[in-house]
C-alpha cells in the first residue's frame, strides 16, 4: 500500500490523537504516505481529506480530544453511505483507512472492508466496553479525571457530614463507575451489569451511619439509574443531607494518561503495519498485555462487561 | 489571652486547613493555647472542643475540606445561641476565638463579640464576594478547578464541533464565572452582577458561527440562570448541537492552590495576633497585597462585586 | 488466623497507603485483628506495633507516601534478625504477616516464613521490574508524575530550540524511563537492558536538526547513565543549546493513579485472604489482569525487564 | 497605528502564549493588524515575521511555552542592533511593538522607542522580580508546580524519616522559594535576598528533631546556594538521611493558572490599547490589582525584592 487514510469516529476520547500520530509515524516509516480524514465518515463520504505529515503531528500526542475531529455520520449507515465512502478514497488514492472509534464505527468499517477497502478498527472509546480487548484507548484517563472528582467531593463530604451521589459516563457499561469508585474507595457503585437494589444502598448507609460513619460517596454509572433520582431517594427515606453532582463531559477530555498514550501508540502502529501487509478487516486490541489483530466480524454485538470479581471487592472494601 | 479557639463555618473551601494551621502555630509562638472547635457554631453551643497542638495540625496544610468540619447552626441565629456559645466559651477558658467562614458566619462573631468574647472574621469561601478584602482563601483554588474543567470541555467541544454551557458556583456572585471564564477564553460569561440578555448570546454565538467557528464554551454563575435551561433555549433557538455540563461540589475540594495557601497562612497568623493583643470584634482580610484588620461591622452587608472591566476585557477577546 | 500484621519496605511508593487500607479492610472483614508495624523490619524487630482498625484506614486511601512508614533494616539481612522479629510477632500475637515492598523486602518475608511465620508479599515499588507480576504498586502513577515533568520540559524545549536531556529513576531498569519516553513522543530513550552509544543518540540527534527539528527531549534512566554527563557529551559534540532536570525524588510522591490504587485494592486484599486461609510464603502479583498467588522463592532472583518490542516502537514513533 | 508586531524575549513563562492571544484580539478588535516576530529581537533583526489572525491564537491561551519562540539576541545589545531591528519593523510596516519578557528584554524596548518605534513591555518571566508590577506573567504556575513537587517530597520525606532539599529557580530573586516554601509549610527557605547562615538552618533542624519532628523539607532558591552542598552540609553536621532534588526547567513549562492566564488577559490587551493611542516606552503592569502603564526608564535597574514580612512568617509558622 502506498497511501492510507486515518479517521475519528463517535464520542472523542482522550489519547485519541496519539493514536493518529502513530498510526503517521509509523506510516510514514514504512513508506506509505498518511491523509487525515475529518468528522469521521461524513468526512469520508464528501471527501474532507488533509495529508498528515511526521511534523504535522509534531505536537499532538499529549492533546485531549482529535484534531481530526469526529462526528456521528447517517448517510454512513444507510446502503449508499459506504459506496460513496468507497468512491472518496478511490479517487483520492486512498488504499487502506485506520478507524479510531466505537463499536458503531466498526460496522462502517466492516461495510468497507466487504467493499474491498481494507479497514482496520482501533478500539478509541473512554466506556472500555469493547469486545477483544482490556483496555480501550480514553478509559483510564477518564477514570482518573473521576477518581480526582471523587476525592475531591470527598473532602467537602467529609467537612459538611454529607452523602454524595456522583453520576459518571456509561450508558451500558459500569467501568468507569467501577474502576474510578474501587479506586477512590467509595461507600457504594451503581453499576448496569449487576443492578443493586435501593433498599441495599439505603441499608448499607443506615448500617455505617449507625457504626458512627457520618459521610458518604456513592458512584452511579448513568446506565444504572438517573444521580438526581437516586439522591433524592435517599434523602427522603434517610433523612440525610444528600448533594448529587453529574461529572459529565470532562471526562471526555484532557491530556491522555500514560497508560492511554502508551496504548495509543502500541495500536495505531500495529493497524498501520497491518494495512501495510495488506491486510484489513481487522481490528487491534490489547490482549494480555500484547497486541492482537482479530477479525472484526467477531468483536462486534459483544461486550466486554466488568468481571464481578472487582464488585465482589468493592463491597467488601467499603465496609 | 492564654487560650483561644478556632471554628470553621459555612460552606468549606480549599485552604480552611492552611488557616486553622496557621491560627494555631501562631497562637502557640505567641504562647496561648488552641482549642478547635467541631462544627462550627453548632459545636461551640454544645462544647464540641479538641485541643489543638503545632504536631496535631503537622499535616494539614495541603488538605481540601476542613477538618474541624463545618456546619450551619440555627441555634446560633436566635437570642439564646449566643449566650450559650459564650457560656461553653467561657466554661472552657477560651479568651478568644477565631472564625473562618463567609458572611453568615461573621454575624455569629460580631454578637459573640458584643458580649464580651473578642472574635476574629477571616475570610473562607470560595466566592470572593466578601467585602473589606481582595480575596477569600478557596477562591483561587476554585477557579483552578473551574479552568481545568473548561480546558477539559474545551477537548470535546472543539472535537464534535458543539456548544457547551457549563454552570459554576456563585449564587450572588459572578467571580468564579468570570475569572474561570476569562482565563479559559470562554466566547460567553453570564453572572448575575451584568445581566446579558439570551439574545445577545445567541447574536455573539451565530456571528461566530457566519465567521467559521464552529464551537463555543458559554460559562453560567448559577445565579445567572439555570444551565440547562439556557442550553436548551441555544439549542431550539440556534439548532446548534449544544450540551450541559453542571460543575458542580467538585469546586470545593481538593488541595489548596499556592494563593490559598499563602493567604490562609497570612489571614490565620494575624488572626491570632489580633487575639494575643487581645482584640476582637475585627476582619482580617488582604488588601492590595496587605494584611488588614477592620470592624466586623463596616464589613457586613456589603459585598465585593466583579469590576465591570473585567466583563468588558472578557467579551473583547472573545471576538 | 485471627491477627495479622502489616508493614511496609524498601522505597516507598504512591499506592502502599491503598493497600494497607486493603488488607486492614479485607482483613477485617474476614475476621481478623490486623497490626500496623512501623518502619518495616527495623520496627518488627522492636516492636513498634499499633492496632489498624476500619476508620484509621478510612481516609488513607489516596495518600502518597505510607502511614507506616519505611526503612532498611540491616539486622534483618544478619542470622538474628528474623528470629528476633518471630519472637516479637509471636509475643504480640501475630500469626502471619503481609510485607509490602520490592525484591530485598521479600527475602525477609521468606525467612520469616521459614521459621514459620506466614508472610505474603506484595510488590510495592515504582520500579516495576519484579518478576512475577505486570505491574507494581507505584509504578503508574511514577509513569504519570514523569510523563507531566516531560511535558512541561517540551514546552520550554520548544519555545527556545534546545535539547533537553531527563534523567529518571530505575538504577537496574529501565520501565519508567521507557513507559514515560514512549507515553511522552521523547526522541531517545536511554536504559540499562538495551544499550545505545551515544554515537547513536547523536546521529539521531543530527538528523533530526537537518530535518528541520529544533529541539528534543531524551529521557536517561538512571542505571543507563548520568544526565548530567549524557547532556555535556550532547552540548560538546553537536553544539546545541543541551540542558539536563534530574526528576528526583519527586517520582515517588503524590496521590495513587487510578491504576496503582486499584492494584493495591486487589493484591492487599488477596494478601489477607491467603492469610485467613493459612497460607504463607506466597508472592501476590497481577498477571494477564488477574490476581495471582505464586511462592515467593520463585520470584526473587530474577528481574521483570522491559520487552523489546516497546523499546523498537519507540525509536519507530520518534522518526 | 495600523500595524503592530509583537514578540517574547528572554526565559519563557506560562501565560506567554495567553498575553500573544490578549495582544492580537486586543488589537484587532481595535482595528488593527498585528505580526508575531520569532526567537525575540534576534528574528526581530532578521525579519523573520508571520502575521497572527483571530483564529491563529483560537487555541492557544492554555498552552505552556510561546509560540513565537524566544532567545537572547547579542546583537540588540550592541549598537548596531537597534538600528537593524528599526528597519526591519519600518519595511514590514509595523508602528508599534509589544514585548514580552524581563528586564532584559526592556532594555531593546527602550531603546527602539528612543529611536522611534513605540515599543511597550509586558513582564513575563517567573521570577516575579519586576519592579512596577506586583506580578509576573508565569510567576504564579511557577510556584504552583514547584508547591506540587513540594507535596510529593514530603510524601516520600515523611515515609522514610528524611530531610529534602529542594532547589528552585531564582538567581538573584527568593520568589518562587518563598512563595512555594510558605504554601507548602517547608521547615526553612532559603533565598538571597535575607541570608540565613548554615548554623541556623543546622539549628533549627536538631531542635525539630529533640522535639520529635523526624522530616524537613528546606527550599533553597538557587541564588542563595547549591541544593547538593547544603545538603552535603547538613548530613555531614547532623548525620540525618538527607536527599536533594533540583526541580530544574520544568518550573518553566506548563498550562499558565488561573492567576496568571488572567494577568496575561489584562496586560496583553492593555499593551496593545497603548500602541493604538500612539504611546510607546511604557511598561505595564499589575499594581493593587489595577492595571497601570509606567514609563519603561522608570522600572529598569530596579528590582521587586520579597517583602521580609512574609519571610518572618514562614519561620513563625515552621516552629
């Protein structure tokens, strides 16, 4: 291959620019040139191209969110979505495309591999629920950018004698929840995978304020239940001064961690080296510490949820 | 004087640790003793006391929250709260003491001041708003988190080319919006001292948009209105892709900045002098670049309003 | 088992708070008394005990630093070393013992449990280079306190042209210099187990100034080399404006990442579970991100390295 | 004026790049063009100019470092180098100059205005030690990264019974020491500007240790002395495990606080308010948090020393 394309796609997460200075560098090392898509397939189906050279991503690595940006493309899901997509990269010498996304932009990129465009997905999500791989690129920044948010709603917590309810990202997974609230030692996780019961919440609280605890944190990923609801719950059937903070979208930001960049940079290289073998139809992921290529027909309509292990410990760490 | 006591009050901000420390080690090279006072005026009503020695406040300084908690006492506004105050004051041989706190909690030390109990107001809020000093000790560390939070949105507004409303602290008072704001380069700052109509934005958010800027970060004090609502009447009245993030409690904790920690130190010794002089009924708060002691009573009442210019310097580089 | 103790050896590292917090809360929960021994062996050997209840944990989670703190205890590496410790633990009633450390702190542990003490081992260092593990307690987060140190030296490198050369911790490894070298984009990345001349770095150096880039970073582990004497051999032989930072110390401070908390969470808690269950003379370590028990004299002698691979991606990331 | 350039001189400091971004929408929003000119007066000399644009500074008000580069120029100190520099401003048709810097920088300032180019001095560097202002742009993220080192030092100090030594920046000013020492509750600062004599520092530490204090942490601006020596020194008087860290250039990098993005704001615009009403050989700064223009003769040769006030403070609260 002579030349590929690299694109965003879904939510942005942090490390995500890392991901595309590796995937140019390594690249460019292997004598293919690189051209940056932008607004992810949108940008692919109107042919909004830019090259990407070693120094124009000189500077980016440590970047939050993607110079390419992203955007959620319509067009791309109905059938002549990914025939335009295809006619894009064709005319503009476009012979093998990295997707750094979710498990919604690999279907695209499956379309494009039927398609014969060979397309290689790398998992770029902060929710690390994606199939075929331990981490996602944006998981652990993200869980720290919470893991700083908890404790510093502990300190008021604990100042004021209140009970915090603390709403993090997760429609469907409960890592965040989990890996931030294990972390910052919280008093109780509400995660979608294992729903818990209100009366338990509510038992567990009244049991430490009975043994002299007179604060609390409790971490709510958004699949599990609205933080506002939850909250107000809790002070009508306690009686205790409850505060509910949404942490929102910064968790989607900031500059990756190292964990995040190091990962970054492992996968973008690898789906470079991959479309320079010619191969496509893959996706990257990180598996036991190595890196792994799979087929992306078997990653997709599945789940990596969170092992029950870690909410076993998380209950027994919060007594 | 040979013992006095220390109390937080109100609502906690970073560095109220810094200050107790401060009130302490001073108190002590002055040779009195330090007694804290748990929860506020509520502890000081029911003799809630610890002593305090130069070890026991050894690791404090860089601590978010406070860790003789705070409160707000009901008790302490009726007739009687005073006199019981002073009873258990007395009862426990405390000369004088020093209150760390905003407004509300100065009334309780200038009564207590009226019945013979010399009290100090030092000033800890993070809303800046206090009349008689250039700023209140968690201010500074509160616009840090602010900034980080719009730095972080910034990321993810700029990626997904959107409008992001972000509702800080500040109920009476736009400094948080306004410093967080301008140091963030916000296109927007809506406070309550300088209403800006919803046209307004709207009219700065679509000039933008005509000359290619494709994302906004709009900062609301929540005393200028309620971010979600403003967000949804950006989003039906521009169709603008426009998202709502509510700061939230997180702006209370965390480690004092080097401001906070500096002014604490400064406002907490001085403090302590004052008493050692035997000296009550005063603020001790930080006028350009000076420690200064006042009246309680010139202070009340009044409050420290953001300078108009600075509103004006905001609007003019966010053209 | 029915009282365990718990101490900590060797460098101390961000995290070993979280897992006494870990096998004190598991500990409990599974029934046990559980002992805190000050300054690891030296303080076994006195007696420097103090009982670790639920809420003396409580808020320790997220400091840096260890509340037992940590020394080097010369008379536990001489013949009565363990004995005196045995015969302390046992008039003090502790029945097994979990050490919380790197490689020499193990050796106590496998002597005292040959003289029939249990004693589980838990990898606390920022090194990370024990066998029998993929991560250690500390090092993501002395990844991260380096990672932000690079970046704040790349914004200087850049805004005058000059080459920066970082020196950081791993006397005999060279994980931290190469995790925060890759996470960072540094041009060069010197360590002890893959030797490069400095003819090497400086031809790399050199095509890099012919391409056009102004400045560098090159990251020195400690055991690869003097930072001092590697940036005036630079300034000597290529004449570019070569400055050095010796990061120091500060590598081993500072609030747990979310990783190493997490870690600490597992392993400390499996460290009292093992206990409870009568076993000793175990290492607790994390492989393929599960929790694993192997015996301790397996692991000692042999050093966890960096793999090659990352080292050929760096150099292909830095082009 | 139609045209003014603008250009940074001397160590870079955080808030360089947010006093640009001030310069330019100041400036056009008043109606002019304005150039940024690279690497100080040397491209000043040279002509190396690139005109910056609204959207050429959209995203750079939280970067650390500047844009426009800097360096030292010897030929602006000799006489011809004035005279070429006017040449160049005169063909590019720039009117006027802002520049960004230290005293250093003032000097080629001055100069230019007297041969008739308004040249007006914005003061950026982290020493803080400019008279006319009472802050420097950087000064506050300087002593914000060095408290950050402070807090994890101690970590480590703490766990390991040790004394530190931190050095920091500060040739010939005890600023950032002071500032840094204060916040972080260091045992004794060192600066120039108040001489301690070593038998003090000596002193205080074995009065701290008959009282039972096992760590200090003492900070030493590099002015008044090497960190290895003092520390050399101490152990070899005292005996104590003594450490030494040299926090070096990362003190220069970073996103500029909260304090200091702001000061940028204020003083970029008002430099280039100052140029469209024709006035040049002024200097502005930042005095009882008012923004005042002063002539630029007036503050050379001069410097802003740390009030000893604050100096006595730090030893009463270190008792």
């Amino acid at each position: 291959m002579q030349k590929i394309g690299v694109l965003t796609s879904g939510g942005d997460a942090p490390g995500m620019n890392a991901a595309i200075r590796a995937v140019v560098r390594r690249g460019v090392s292997l004598g293919m040139e690189v051209v940056g898509v932008r607004r992810g397939y949108a940008g692919l189906i109107s042919g909004d191209f830019a090259p990407l050279s070693l120094s124009s991503v000189g500077d980016i690595i440590q970047r939050g969110g993607t110079i390419l940006r992203t955007a959620r493309s319509d067009r791309m899901m109905q059938p002549e979505g990914p025939l335009e997509a295809l006619a894009q990269a064709q005319a503009a010498g476009i012979e093998g495309l990295v997707v750094i996304g979710g498990d919604g932009s690999f279907r695209g990129a499956l379309k494009l591999a039927a398609l014969g465009l060979p397309a290689v997905g790398v998992p770029g999500t902060i929710d690390n629920d994606i199939y075929g791989t331990d981490l996602t690129i944006g998981f652990d920044t993200a869980v720290n950018t919470s893991l700083d948010a908890i404790r510093k709603i502990r300190d008021t917590a604990t100042s004021h004698d209140r009970t915090f309810v603390m709403e993090v990202m997760g429609r469907n997974s409960g890592w965040i929840a989990l890996a931030a609230g294990l972390a910052g030692g919280a008093e109780s996780i509400l995660i979608p995978e294992f729903p818990v019961s209100m009366d338990e919440v509510i038992n567990r609280l009244q049991r430490g304020s009975e043994r002299g605890k007179r604060h609390s944190v409790i971490i709510v990923a958004e699949g599990a239940g609205q933080g506002f609801k939850i909250g107000e719950e809790i002070k009508n059937r306690t009686g205790f001064d409850t505060r509910v903070t949404v942490l929102g979208h910064i968790q989607r930001g900031g500059a990756p961690s190292a964990v995040d960049a190091m990962l970054a940079c492992r996968l973008g290289a690898r789906a470079a080296e991959l479309l320079m073998e010619g191969r496509g139809g893959l996706f990257v992921g990180q598996l036991n510490n190595e890196v792994v290529a799979q087929p992306l027909e078997h990653m997709l309509d599945k789940h990596r949820t969170v092992p029950h292990e870690l909410v076993e410990l998380a209950e027994q760490l919060a007594i």
